[in-house]
DNA sequence: CTGTAATGC
DNA sequence: GCATTACAG
C-alpha cells in the first residue's frame, strides 16, 4: 500500500469515528429526554426530583444532584433506595474525585483536608453497596458536604441507618437530602465550600397507592435526642431552601402531604 | 456504619 | 499520587 492511501483509509476512518461519536452522543440526548419526560415511576429515579434553584442538574447512575457553584456543593442530591439495593457486600474506601459531569467544575476534595470536617456523604455510600460501580459513584465531591464528625457518625448516621430500615420495611423508599445552604455561611478551602449550619432529609414512599412522606431538619450538631424530634413539614423545608419537592405529584395530594409534620405511617 | 491520619513507595 | 494500616465515634 502507498503511504497516500494510507493516509486516506486514516482520514476515512477517522470522519467514521467522528460521525459515529456524534450520533452515539445524540442517542444518549435523546435517551434521557424520555427518561426525563415521559416514563414513570416503575424505573425512572427522575421522576421525584425537586426543582433547581441552581439550574444545574446532574445525573448519574446511582443518584442525581443539583449543584450549587457559589457553595460548591449540592444543594440537594436525589435517590431512590430500593429494597433490593440493600447488600452486605465490603467495598473499599476509594479517593474522592471531582465530579466532571458538574460544568462550572466540583470542590477538590483538598478543601476538606485538615478543615476539621468530615467529607460528609449525601448519597450515603452505604445506600449504594449493591455493586462496586454504584459504590465508588458516591465518591464524588459533589455528593459531599463539610461535616462534624460528630454529627455525621452520630445522629446523621442514625438517620441514615433509619431509611435503609424503612427502605427494607416498605419496599423502598425515594430519598432527598442536603444541607441548608445560605449566604453568609463559614466556608472551608480556596474554594470555599460552604458549612451548612442544617441539614435536611424528605422521604416518600409512593409503592402502593397511598404515598406518604416524613421530612427532617437537623441542626449541624450531635444530639442524642431521639429521631422523630427532628420530623417537620415538607413545606417548612421548602420554605427554607427554596425547593419545591415533588413537583410532579398531583396537587392536592402534593399539597396535603407537604403540610404535614405528622410521621404517622413511619414506625420507628 | 460514619470517618481521619500516618507511613512508605 | 496510591496502598496499607491504625485509630475513633
């Protein structure tokens, strides 16, 4: 072969490459906008997202997010935890890494590093056991937010324990969770993350036809005060940060199921 | 479970 | 930077 006409079979291939990059990206768009769009809540883990204030909604496998860059966190992560998501399966610890998929670009996890906070996860890692992939998805920086020690392996870490037990007892349970995230607050790193000085947690459990939820707001401090002292109204959260939670529900029932602090149907 | 830090290559 | 080990609530 002449070394022309190797050069063209490159440059042949190598406009085959391009197009055929282009229409697999194009597929992926479209792929999502009908996972996004249409289909309901049998398989989808969209169909509970909160709005964005942000406008900057990410999705992965395991969980989506919608991150803030002036607080260079999420200000909600979004998941479901199914019943089959539950395994006993050790993984190992990996490093956290930048989440590429955040365009304004994710904190560095060297923010943290000697800050005197833990890298708190939002999606809990433990939520995510069932295969090594889901797992290390959790360690991203834009799954984290700037934590006490105290706080997180202790009553943070109660509740936590607290959905993967009422995602066994019901079937699975859609979580949402963050910190409260304001103006004003201390930061940690060049990049000043952001310490909230709260964090939330909105539940809903919609696998038989009587949806109910159960939203808590902690302080960012240990307490050893039981659980269901923390319960508020979704709309209380909403209030506070911003969000509208479901947005997709029926009103009526979006309505009535919001205003209420009642964790009846929850059992502790 | 939730994490940090020290050490060695 | 990565791997291993030790430690703490």
């Amino acid at each position: 072969m002449s070394k022309r006409t190797i050069y063209s079979v490159v440059a042949i291939l190598i406009v085959i490459g391009i197009y055929g990059y282009e229409h697999f990206l194009k597929e992926e768009e479209k792929d999502e906008a009908v996972f996004e769009g249409t289909q309901v809540k049998t398989e989808t883990n969209a169909y509970f997202l909160p709005s964005s204030t942000t406008g900057q909604v990410v999705h992965h496998d395991g969980y989506s997010l919608s991150y803030s860059e002036t607080h260079e966190q999420a200000e909600w992560v979004a998941y479901e935890l199914k019943k089959s998501h539950l395994s006993s399966t050790n993984h190992k610890r990996p490093y956290f890494e930048i989440d590429e998929a955040v365009k304004t670009g994710a904190a560095h996890w060297r923010n943290y590093k000697n800050s005197g906070y833990d890298r708190g996860h939002l999606c809990p890692a433990g939520d995510r056991r069932y295969t090594k992939q889901a797992h290390d998805e959790t360690f991203l920086t834009s799954n984290i937010s700037p934590q006490e020690h105290q706080f997180n392996s202790g009553i943070w870490n109660t509740l936590e324990q607290k959905v993967r037990y009422w995602a066994s007892k019901y079937d699975g349970v859609f979580v949402i969770t963050g910190g409260v995230l304001k103006e004003g607050l201390e930061t940690i790193g060049e990049e000043q993350v952001s310490v909230p000085k709260q964090f939330y947690k909105v539940l809903i459990d919609a696998n038989n036809g009587n949806p109910k939820m159960i939203a808590f707001l902690m302080p960012h401090q240990d307490s050893k005060k039981p659980l269901y002292e923390f319960v508020v109204s979704v709309d209380s959260i909403e209030k506070l940060t911003g969000i509208d939670f479901f947005p997709q529900l029926d009103d009526t029932i979006e309505n009535k199921l919001e205003a209420s602090s009642s964790y009846k149907g929850w059992s502790f």
